[in-house]
C-alpha cells in the first residue's frame, strides 16, 4: 500500500501537466481579445508553455541527478502553483507567457522525474501498472480540464479566464505537500549519495515481507551493476546505443502517429467531415472519454500482456484506423471517420499511451536512467512541437486523405520496429535489465 500511495503522489505531477496543458483552450479566445494579440503574438503567448516543456525535458535529469528525485518532484510542484497563480494575475501579454514557461518548464520536469522515480520504487512485478499511473493522470487531468473549464465559463463572467488558469493551484499546492510525505529513491541513495542506511530503510519500507538478508542482497544487487556502470560514466557512448536508439525512437513514433493533431485539431478534422462546429466539438468529448477508457485497459494489461504485445497491438490498431480514416476522406465516404478516429484513440490509449513512459524509466541503467528519461521526454515534445507547428501547414497543402496516410505509413515503420527491435520488459527487474539489452560490464 505505501509503494502505490507513493506512486500515486509522483502520478499525480501528471494530473497536472494534462490539466495545464489544455486549461489554456477555454482562455486563448477571450485573451487574444483583451490583450488585442495579433495572430503572431498569440501563438507565441499559446505556445509559451510547450517552449517550457522542451526546456524541462531536456535538463530535467541534472536536478533529478543531483539532488534527488523527490526535492526534483516537489520542485515540480512550485513551478505548477506559482504558474497557476501567476497567469490568473497576469495583467500583460509577456507577463502572462512568462507565468506559462514556468508551467511548461514543470511539466518537462515532471515527464522525465516522476516515471523513473516510480520505476525505482516499485516491484518488478506491479512497476508497469504503478509507472503507468502517470499516463492516466494526463489522460484524467485532461478530461478534468474540459470540465473545469465549462463549469467556470458558466458562472464566472468577464474574469472567468483567471479562474479557469487559476483554479491549478488548489492540486499543485495539494501535490507539493504530498511530496513532502514520500521517500527518496532507494537507487538514487545508494548509487549517487552512497547512503546506505537510509537505502536500506526505504527497501525495507517497499518489502517489508522480506527479511534484513533480502535488504541487503538487494542493496548489493543495486551496488553491483552500478559500480560496473561506473567505469564508463559517459552517457553518449557505444555501450548505451541500444537503449538511447529504443528511448528516441518510441518517442519518435508516439508523435509521428498525429496523436497531438488529432487530440488539439479534433474540431477541426471533424468539420473536413461536414459536421457543424457545435457537432464537432461534441465528437471531441468522445476523444477524451475513450482516451480515458482505454488508457484503463492498458494500465490493467501492462503487466499481463506485457510492453512489447501493447506496443504491437496499439501498431496494428494504428494502421488499421489510421488507414481507413485516410479511405473514408479520399472515397468521401465521412461516416466512417469518426468511429476510426475513436479506434485511433482507443489503439494509442492501449498501445503507446499506456507504454512509453513505464518504458523509457525501464531501459536505462541506474547512472544513466536520468539521461535517458530526459532524452526520450525531450524527443516526445521536440517532436510534439513540430507537428503541432506544421499540422495546420500540412492542412493548407495536403488534403486529409493524404495527411492521414502519412500517419498512416509511420506506423507501419512502427510496428515493424516492434517486431524487430523492441525487448521485452516485463517483470525484468532494474538490474537485470541491462544485461537483457547487452550492456552490463
């Protein structure tokens, strides 16, 4: 019970980067208006955020280094609480961009910290469940934003905008002091602090089952691998190919799927269809409901089917979707679009969604995890950023038969990458791992 309690904490970083990440949509409208943004400075003001998150993605792994995960997750949570407050009090356009970085800057963070931490805590046998909480806390702070923000624009009036960015602040300063409240990881104590009494107090706390010789076995384990790790402490080095290649392509592909089109464009591929904006919106509800769903039945999978059958499942159900998606606007035959979209979503919930992070925080050896969850973070949203700057481009260019059969041909590079390439994961313990993957000595 205390490992998921603790997990649960470190997941919840997550409820906070899905609820900020999309809390924005019910105030970019009336601040353009208020502010007189023109098109070029308000995209810059909407997209402050993401330029946070590249950003914390990619030096995320120095303070989880350094100082250790848990002050790096509770780190995480000021930089959500002061963002919340800031931007409701924001009185200026660049004022309120820079409330936003600071935002984004916490959910780079927290994509690399709260992965692994839980990765470290947690039983080879409950880790990818555990880790892939993180993964239903986006999905759910999501679905908590849309209807946070529908419940404020109801009742709150001219400032109803500084609510909706405001409100943030009630889970981030409940996240923060529920930080205080978890133990560091017993692999950051033993591998960088070298503290092995309280090392040996947190396993105790993770197996109390076990006995003082299992404690210490599993100390020695941890030391071991670490120490042989310790002769090549470079990260950009021959030995670790294999996971940095693994770590850059998954996050590659999750995006090269268009999950972020079809997630912040959702309105406006339903409207390629015919449906009204009224109409299309709704079916956008339906995105975040199934997300949710599946995003259930992929944590309940994770540790059963294991990664690399979600990983293959979710390709199959990629191409499928995403391949008749393209058919039914080439053919125009629009009925078939938005049930596909929905397998879109439902095979990226099961597939994907449920694996990226839990595996990523798995592949990398004790020195290296922090880099590692760091690379792959800043891979995702690199890549996030790009498509979500060329999506409405290729809209202009490209009709949607062909933007879909681009996403389309991606993932059937992806599913022969599954099949050629990816280990599999599951129930390996952390030590293990990297003798699987041919990089121990």
């Amino acid at each position: 019970m205390r490992v998921f309690l603790w997990s649960l904490t470190a997941a919840l970083a997550g409820f906070l980067f899905g609820f900020d990440t999309v809390v924005i949509s019910g105030a970019e409208q009336t601040i353009q208006q208020l502010w007189g943004l023109s098109a070029g400075l308000h995209g810059l003001a909407m997209g402050s955020a993401l330029y946070g998150t590249v950003l914390g993605a990619l030096v995320g792994g120095w303070p989880a280094d350094r100082w250790g995960r848990r002050p790096t997750l509770f780190l995480v949570g000021i930089l959500y609480f002061v963002s919340a407050v800031w931007s409701a009090l924001a009185t200026g356009v660049y004022s309120f961009s820079l409330a936003r970085f600071l935002g984004g800057l916490g959910v780079g963070v927290a994509t690399v910290v709260a992965p692994m931490y839980i990765a470290e805590i947690a039983p080879p046998e409950r880790r990818g469940r555990l880790a892939g909480m993180f993964q239903f806390n986006i999905v759910f702070g999501i679905l908590a934003a849309f209807f946070s923000n529908a419940w404020i624009g109801w009742w709150g009036g001219a400032h109803a905008w500084r609510w909706m960015l405001g409100v943030e602040a009630v889970p981030a300063f409940v996240y923060t002091v529920l930080c205080l409240a978890i133990p560091e990881s017993p692999r950051w104590l033993l591998v960088r602090r070298g503290d092995r009494a309280r090392a040996l107090e947190v396993l105790r706390w993770i197996e109390p089952e076990a006995g003082p010789d299992r404690w210490e076995a599993h100390a020695d384990q941890i030391v071991s691998a670490s120490g042989a790790e310790g002769r090549r402490e470079a990260f950009w080095s021959r030995r670790l190919a294999r996971p940095i290649l693994l770590a850059f392509l998954i996050a590659m592909f999750n995006q090269l799927s268009g999950i972020n089109a079809v997630l912040y464009f959702a309105p406006r591929i339903f409207e390629w269809t015919g449906l009204g904006r009224q109409a299309a919106l709704l079916q956008s509800v339906g995105i975040g409901v199934t997300n949710l769903v599946f995003t259930l039945v992929g944590l309940w999978l994770i540790d059963r089917a294991g990664r690399r059958a979600l990983l293959f499942a979710g390709s199959v159900g990629y191409i499928v979707s995403l391949g008749v998606v393209a058919l039914g606007f080439l053919y125009q035959r629009y009925e078939w679009v938005a049930p596909f979209i929905f397998l879109f979503i439902a095979a990226h919930a099961v597939g994907q969604g449920a694996v990226i992070w839990v595996f990523i925080a798995e592949i990398f050896p004790n020195r290296q995890r922090a880099g590692g969850q760091a690379l792959g973070s800043f891979t995702h949203w690199a890549f996030a950023a790009l498509l979500t700057t060329v999506f409405p481009k290729m809209a202009e260019v490209l009709p949607p038969a062909g933007i879909f059969g681009f996403f389309c041909g991606m993932m059937v590079l992806q599913l022969l990458w599954v099949i050629g390439m990816v280990p599999e994961t599951r129930g390996v313990a952390l030590e293990d791992m990297q003798k699987r993957l041919g990089i121990s000595g």
